[in-house]
C-alpha cells in the first residue's frame, strides 16, 4: 500500500486512532483527524458531516467507530477507501499471525499464548485490543517473529485481507448488539478472521459451541478442536495427549481451562512440546482485572473481574466459585439480557449490587430471583458490599456491562474497585 500524498482522514483518536496518525504521517500521508470530543491534537478536526463529504483518498476507522455511520456509507459510495486500524496494517506487518477472538477470554488466551512462547524463548510480541495497537507493532514486526494479537469484532468487521496463520475463536455469546444490532452481524465480524486465512494456515475452535463450530465451514485452514469434554477424570486432554492435571492450572474457573486448552492447541502448532507447554501454563498470572484477587477482609473474599462487560463473562466469572457471593453488576447496556443471569444468582449469590445507567433495567430482569441493592454507585457498591457480607462470603465486581457511564474504561473501572477495597482493608486494620 502506497500511502505518500494520499489525503487520509484519522476517525476516533482513542489509542489506536493515534498510532494510526502517527504511522500516516511516517509514512508521509495527509493526515486529518476527527473525533466526536473536540481534542488538541495535530490536523484535529471538529466531527460533522461536511467533514466526511470531502474529497478523501482513504478513511482509517479506530476500532471504536461504527462502521455503518451514514456518513461513512456515503463516503463509500463516493468510492473512498475506508477501512479499520488492522487493515492499514496487514501490509506492513512482517510475521506470523496468531488471531484470537471470541466474546469473552480473548484477553486472558492472548496473554497466555504469549507467556508459553516468550517461556519457550520463541520470538513473539503480543497486542491487537490488548496492549499495543497493531498498527504501532508494524515498526518491531520481524520476519522470524509471532504476532500474538487479541482481535475484537468491531476490528475485524473492516478487514479485508489480515491473514493469520492462526485463527482462534474461543466462544460466541450475545455481545455488542448495541453497535451490531443483530447476531448475524456480530458473526459476520467475527468470521471474517477464517474467511481471510489462507491455504496452509490452522484455525483453532471450540467444539462445544455450535457458533463457533460455524467457523469451520469458512476457512481453508486444517482445524483443531476444544472443549471442557477434553477434561476427563481431572486431567485436561489435547486430543489424544494429556497436559495437565485440572488443579494446576494457576487461573479459576472451568471457562479457563478452556483458554489453557485454545492456547495450548495454538503452542504445539507453533512447535512447542506438551511438557514445555504444561510448565508454562503453571507459571501464568491472572491477568489485571479478570478474575483478579484483591483482598480478603475479615473472611471475605474480593474479585476485581472488571472485563467481565457482557452478560456471558458475569456468569464465567459467577460459575467460578460455589457460592455465597455478593454480585456488583452494572454499567453501561450493550442491549443485554440480563434474565440469563437469573438462575445462576438464585443458585449462587446472597445478592446483587446494582450501579451505573444499566440498573433499573437489570433490576427488573432479576426480579424475584435474587435479592436486589441499588448503590448508583461503585464506592457505595463496595460499602454495601462489605455491610452485607460475612466470613466466608465473596464480593465479586463482574458487571455484565461496558462502563462507559461512570467511567473511561473497564481498566478505570476495575482500579477504582481495587483502591476501594484497599480503603476497606486499612479501614479494618486501623
């Protein structure tokens, strides 16, 4: 892709938008950007309509933007080129691809993935919605190198041709119908990581998900399978070769294993042995607010599992343990059915505390399945939270929701969750 004098238009400057500027102009392109916040930031223009209807050679969406804004639609039909931050990429990026998507465990997969093969010593650098943007990881990319790279719908639903070597998809669950408005869209997205692979390439799947099994009939990749009936007798199985017993495994909950075992598949296809794989996976940590222990306070136990933004990931993280939980849900709806919940609250939660725009709603869904707290708020969340609980309870943040409300970002979110249980703990110590 030729860049130099194309007149290019930046759209969204969260962190991947900037990368994308700054490799625009690297690369000596024109480079405008907009974003709904008016910004100080350099070629920034203010976002309206006028601006899109002008003479663009190309349109680079950040991962956050819709892509089927009318004005976006147009620009189209004017015969502009308008594509996401991984498609500016994938000509510039030397290396493998490993691609790994799904609703929920992308973050804890890719993360292990690139613990087992830094382990290993194999060259690998890992990012996508993770971390580094992908954009930004063209500059280090090398020929001899795996680019592990955690891959969302909303960057996939503009690729065209990002080729990985490894495809991943660990689960398809109701998610994001406020920016896709239907699953068939949602799938759309998420299968264009397997439509785009190429011959020779390998896509890992989860066997016990029929949307994910879906998958298979997209690409010409050889297909390896998954799934939690690869856990027998205690043992966790790769097809027909055992990794690990179930208890070491350093991560809770039986969705995790399933994250051990995409990962694991995608190490021994890179070249890694069984053994080599199982002593990784052993030393892998939690990563920041997914199932993260905070604290234990006068017998109670605190999660921080502040990724947990859809309804699926709340019940993960809820079937994680055996009961007597204390439920912090809320945030901002992504168009959600929240009476999925209600069963697994009955079963295992004293209650729920319900905060951010999406309460009322989720407190009408539980209705008469669980006792139900409003708080408004996080800070009053976790002080109802440690009122109500006793020795032996957990206070578990799994919102269900996106956190835009009260917050920048579930990071935000889950640090401020942590700095309040913290308060807590110096409150019981004093």
């Amino acid at each position: 892709m030729k860049l130099a004098g194309l007149r290019t238009l930046v759209v969204g400057m969260e962190k991947s938008g900037q990368a994308s500027a700054a490799f625009l102009r690297a690369h000596d392109a024109d480079v405008s950007t907009t974003d709904i916040k008016p910004l100080n930031l350099a070629g920034f223009r203010p976002q309206t309509d006028d601006l899109f209807a002008e003479e663009w050679d190309l349109i680079v969406l950040s991962p956050g933007v819709p892509a089927d804004l009318e004005p976006l639609r147009q620009a189209r039909a004017r015969g502009v080129d308008v594509i996401g931050e991984i498609q500016l990429a994938a000509p510039f990026l030397r290396g493998k691809v490993i691609g790994i998507t799904g609703s929920n465990g992308k973050t804890t997969t890719t993360s292990l993935v690139g613990h087992i093969l830094h382990s290993a010593g194999v060259a690998a650098q890992v990012g996508g919605n993770i971390g580094t943007p992908v954009i930004a990881m063209t500059a280090n990319s090398r020929d001899d190198q795996w680019n592990v790279l955690e891959l969302s719908s909303f960057q996939l639903e503009t690729a065209r041709t990002f080729r990985a070597h490894i495809a991943v998809c660990l689960n398809v669950t109701q998610n994001h119908l406020d920016r896709h408005r239907t699953m068939d869209n949602y799938l759309l997205a998420k299968g264009n990581l397997f439509r785009m692979q190429p011959p020779g390439s390998y896509a890992v799947l989860n066997a016990g998900d029929a949307l994910c099994r879906s998958f298979a009939e997209l690409t010409v990749a050889e297909t390896t399978w998954f799934s939690r009936d690869d856990i027998r007798n205690g043992q966790v199985w790769l097809d027909e070769d055992p990794l690990m017993p179930l208890a070491e495994i350093p991560i809770p909950g039986p969705h995790n294993a399933e994250n051990v075992m995409a990962a694991a598949h995608v190490a021994r296809i890179v070249g890694l042995p069984i053994a080599q794989i199982a002593a990784a996976v052993r030393t892998f940590k939690a990563v920041e607010h997914r199932l993260e222990f905070t604290a234990a306070i006068a017998g109670v136990n605190y999660y921080n599992d502040s990724k947990a933004t859809s309804v699926d990931a709340a019940m993960k993280a809820i079937d994680s343990f055996d009961g007597n939980l204390l439920v912090i849900l809320g945030g901002t709806d992504k168009g959600s059915d929240y009476t999925l919940m209600r069963e697994r609250l009955r079963e295992k939660a004293h209650a729920v505390l319900l905060i951010g725009a999406a309460a009322e709603k989720i407190a009408g869904h539980l209705e008469g399945a669980v006792r139900r707290i409003p708080c408004g708020t996080l800070q009053r969340a976790v002080a109802e939270a440690s009122a109500n609980a006793r020795s032996g309870d957990t206070v578990l943040l799994a919102p269900a929701c996106s956190s835009f409300d009260q917050f920048q970002n579930y990071e935000q979110r889950g640090q401020v969750f942590k700095q309040l249980v913290k308060d807590l703990r110096h409150g019981a110590a004093a």
